[in-house]
C-alpha cells in the first residue's frame, strides 16, 4: 500500500455542510479533502431535495397557472398540454448544473474531490472505499462528519420509490398519479402535495397532528395554509394516524384511524408519499472505532464549537442538532472552518428563517405566536393583509397577510411571520432585522419602494406600534 496522505481537513460528505466547508477552508489556504460516495456533490439539497423540488414547483406553479388562472389578466390560451419528461428534464438541468458548478469551485479553491465511501479507520484515519475501485487512506489533522440524513421509513411501508416513495420518487415519477396520499402534513409534504396536485392528482394529506406544516410553523399562518391548499384542491385528514397499508392489489390500500383511537377507514391510492421528517445518517462511517456515539434521535453529539468528545472531530449540519435547512448547514460550515482556522466562530440560531415554497408562500423567522406566549413575556402583534397591498393588487395575487411579534416593552421583534407572494425573499429582510435586534418601528420608520410586497411588511410594523395607513 502507498503511504496515506495528510491534510488539514478531511470532510466525510459532499452536501451542502461538506461542500461550504471545504471551499472556506480551501479560502483559508488549508489542505483539505471532501469525500462524496453520491457521485455528484451538493448532497440531499441539489441532487434530491431543495433543488429539483423547486424547479417541479415553479414549473408546476406556471402550468397550474396557465390553466386555471389567465381569463382574468386577458390571456386567452389554447391547448394547454403537460409534458412530464420535459418538465422532469428542466428539473435535471438545473441540478447538474449547480453540482458541476461545486465541482468548478473545489477546483478553483484547491479543494481534493475524492469520489467514494469513507468510515473511520481510527482517530486521525479515514479509509476510503473509492467509487472506481480499490481503497485509500487519508490522514486528518482535523475531520469533519458532514453526512446528512435521509427518510424516515414508515414501519410495515416498504420504499419502492415508484408507488411507495419518499421525496426522491416525487421528483421522478413518470406519470401524473391518478390519486397520491401523503403520510405527514410537513413541508416535505405540502411542496411535493402541491406538485403532484397542480399536475392533476386527487392528494390526501394524512397528518397526525391537529395542524399541518411541520414542527415551528405559526399556528395562524397554518390554519390559513391549509384553507388556501385547500380551495387548491388538497384534501387534509388531520388528527388521523396511518395504521398500516397493502400495496398487493392495483390501488394501495392505507388503514387510517383517528389519532386518539376510534373510528378507522381505509384510504385507496396510486401513490403514497411517506414523508413524516427526516433522520440523521451515519451508517457505515465506522463510529464504533473511535467510539463516538450518537443520541436518541441518531444525531452526533457536538459541543458550540462542532467538536466531538474527539476535539479533532467536529460535525456540521443534518447529522447533528438543529433545523434540517440547507442554509442552516451553510452557517455551520462556514463556522466550523473558523473554528479551526481561527479559534472562533458563531451561528445564531436564533435568527435561521424557514420558507415552505408553496403557492402562496409561506415563511418565518424568530419565535412564533405559541412560544412568545408559552416563553411568558408581553407581546403584541401587528399584521397586514396583501388584499390590502397594491402591488398584490396589479398582480392578482392578494391571498396571505404578514404578522410581526413584539415585545410588548420593548417593541424588539420577537417574529416576524408570513403567508403570501415572494413570502421567501420578504422574509430576508425580517432575517436582518431579528440579526440587527430591530424594532417594528426601526421597520415602519423605513421607506419601502411603491408599488412592492415589501410594503405589506413595513406596513405590518407600523401596525405592531401603531396603525397602518392603508388598512
Ligand atoms: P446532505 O445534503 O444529506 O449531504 C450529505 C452527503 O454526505 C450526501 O451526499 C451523502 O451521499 C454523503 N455521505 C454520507 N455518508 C458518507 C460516507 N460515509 N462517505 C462519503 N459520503 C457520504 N432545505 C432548505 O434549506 N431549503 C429547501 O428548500 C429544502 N428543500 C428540501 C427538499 C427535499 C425534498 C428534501 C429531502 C430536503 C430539503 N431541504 C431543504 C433540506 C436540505 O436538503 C438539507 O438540510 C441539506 O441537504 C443538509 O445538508 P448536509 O450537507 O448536512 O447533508
Ligand atoms: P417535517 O418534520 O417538516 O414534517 C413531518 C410531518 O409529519 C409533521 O407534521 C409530523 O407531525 C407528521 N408525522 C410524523 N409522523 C407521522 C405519522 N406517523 N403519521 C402522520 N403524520 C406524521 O418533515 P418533512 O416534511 O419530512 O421534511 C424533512 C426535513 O426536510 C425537514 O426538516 C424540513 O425542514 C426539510 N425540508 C425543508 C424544506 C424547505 O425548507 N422548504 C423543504 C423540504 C424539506
């Protein structure tokens, strides 16, 4: 055998944590490697997940749009026609570009790609199984487990990924389901919901909850998501728990039952899309032979610098605590890096924004109305409807509102909460606020552009403090 390399930094896993990671440290003239098994780099986030989702839902969005939503504006259209392969195409046009794209800035940062699966060896050795056959071993002065997660699996629901799938199979499938049942009323599940709905499935959304959206999501803001997914043609069964399924005959067969026991029914689908949250994955990296261990949920155990109980050994993004967002990883890598380079770094969890991209969008940052109450300090909320906002108006797109939390003291922005157009790039500016500690008046006393949606944002504030003008 060769003699094994050293580097500064060995990143175990090419997603968004290992990639960010290796081009910063690439910045900061470390000798680093990043080991990806994928193939591609850009993980879960650009290969399956937040990439390929989008592209679906933009052009899912179009065609729905084109179909039920022209008379009004003074289009009248012709034949409109759905090409799936196409549609599916432009979705993988735009991931291979962005994962060819990481691979030009490993190149350009002098980062080493090594395409492969690695585990532990020992404290400071990574052996690599390499993609083209054979092995190696590399040395880290420093390591970094970036490996992601993956589904849940549905006990007794066996993942075919064609009839039985998980969000990979609901970027891929090849043709409209007749009707789709979704397994949890997440985000997961109402952005590929929403796809597969616009395309022309009859969904049913089984949630175990008495609300859908997932874990953060203000209860006001999912109350008024699921009346809008509903006039969309969503159907929601929540409270209800899925018991078991057979996927014998033509149509699936799923027993439900309401959560707290009693009446049960059975549900028939095409398709069923199991998408109840993600787990933490760390199969295979052979923690057992550095004695590293994870917790009850599967995440490794890190303190506020990344660092293992193996201070050489940090961990960043879905493997370990934390929302599982692409840019929460982002803030993570970059941290990490720091961390060993320079001996500081932060990540403020406290001001991490979340977007779900259906039509409208919905999108939060801070804490929501049921923390702030549950957490005990005085508040006071401001909200402005886009029914009342004139570019909402022109563009005949008024459903949603904006909602801003505050102490009641202080008036400093606890949350900032909304359902509507653009929700996702609004909420970059109530993001900065929480960053910068600002008040709703800080906010309502800014010039906003006319005629914009980010006025139905300043105009929430001057309502937290005061009164709207146009409302
Ligand atoms: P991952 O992206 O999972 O990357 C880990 C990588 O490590 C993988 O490529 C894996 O192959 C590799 N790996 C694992 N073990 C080994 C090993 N032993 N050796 C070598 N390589 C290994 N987040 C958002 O912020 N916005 C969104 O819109 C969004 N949409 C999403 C849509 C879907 C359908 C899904 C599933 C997720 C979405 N997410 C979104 C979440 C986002 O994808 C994750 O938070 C993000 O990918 C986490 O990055 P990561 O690098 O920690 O993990
Ligand atoms: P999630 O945690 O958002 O939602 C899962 C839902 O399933 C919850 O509402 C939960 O109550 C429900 N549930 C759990 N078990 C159930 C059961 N047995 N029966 C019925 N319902 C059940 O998880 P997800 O939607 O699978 O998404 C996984 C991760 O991916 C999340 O962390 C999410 O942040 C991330 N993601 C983010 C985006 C985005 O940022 N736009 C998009 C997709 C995924």
């Amino acid at each position: 055998a060769t003699e094994a390399e050293e580097k500064d930094l060995v990143i175990i896993g090419g997603g968004v944590a290992g990639y960010v990671a290796a081009i910063k440290a690439g910045q900061e003239g470390m000798k680093v490697t990043c080991i990806e098994k994928r193939g591609t780099l850009g993980g879960t986030c650009l290969n399956v997940g937040c990439i390929p989702s989008k592209a679906l839902l933009n052009n899912s969005h179009l065609y729905h749009q084109i179909l039920h939503d022209t008379k009004a504006r003074g289009i009248d259209v012709g034949d409109v026609k759905l090409n799936l392969a196409q549609m599916m195409k432009s979705k993988d046009t735009a991931v291979s570009g962005l994962t060819k794209g990481v691979e030009f800035l490993f190149k350009k940062n002098g980062v080493e790609y090594v395409k492969g699966t690695a585990s532990f060896a020992g404290e400071h050795e990574i052996k690599v199984n390499l993609t083209e056959g054979g092995e190696k071993t590399i040395i880290g002065k420093n390591i970094l487990i970036a490996t992601g997660s993956e589904a849940t699996p549905f006990p007794g629901l066996e993942i075919d990924e064609k009839r039985i799938i998980t969000s990979t199979g609901a970027i891929a499938l090849d043709k409209v389901p007749e009707s789709m049942v979704v397994i949890g009323g997440g985000i997961i599940g109402l952005e590929m919901g929403s796809v597969w709905s616009r395309l022309g499935s009859k969904v049913t959304v089984v949630e175990f909850l008495g609300q859908i959206g997932g874990p953060g999501m203000d209860a006001e803001i999912s109350k008024a998501a699921q009346k809008i997914l509903k006039k969309q043609g969503i159907d929601f069964k929540l409270n209800t728990k899925v018991l078991g399924g057979d996927a014998t005959g033509d149509k699936i067969k799923l027993e439900v039952e309401a959560a707290k026991g009693g009446k049960k029914e059975t549900l028939d689908a095409d398709v069923v899309l199991v998408a109840i949250g993600r787990r933490p994955y760390t199969a295979g990296l052979g923690l057992e032979n550095v004695g590293l261990e994870t917790d009850e949920k599967g995440r490794l155990v890190i303190d506020h610098e990344f660092r293992t109980k193996l201070p050489h050994i940090r961990v960043v993004g879905d493997c370990t605590f934390g929302p599982m967002l692409a840019h929460k990883a982002e803030e993570e890598a970059v941290a990490v890096v720091e961390w060993i380079k320079k001996g500081y770094g932060h990540v403020n969890y406290g001001a991490i924004p979340s977007v779900m991209y259906t039509h409208p969008e919905v999108a939060w940052v801070g804490q929501n109305e049921q923390e702030v109450k549950a957490s005990g300090v005085e508040y006071k909320i401001g909200t402005f409807p886009f029914s009342a906002n004139s570019r909402a108006k022109t563009n005949l797109d008024t459903e949603g509102f904006v909602k801003m939390i505050a102490d009641a003291k202080t008036d400093r922005i606890l949350g900032i909460h909304i359902i509507g157009p653009n929700a996702g790039e609004m909420i970059a500016e109530g993001t900065l606020a929480l960053e910068y500690g600002a008040s709703t008046e800080d906010i309502g006393r800014t010039s906003h552009a006319h005629p914009t949606l980010a006025e139905a944002f300043k105009e929430a504030a001057m309502a937290t403090y005061g009164k709207a003008i146009h409302f």
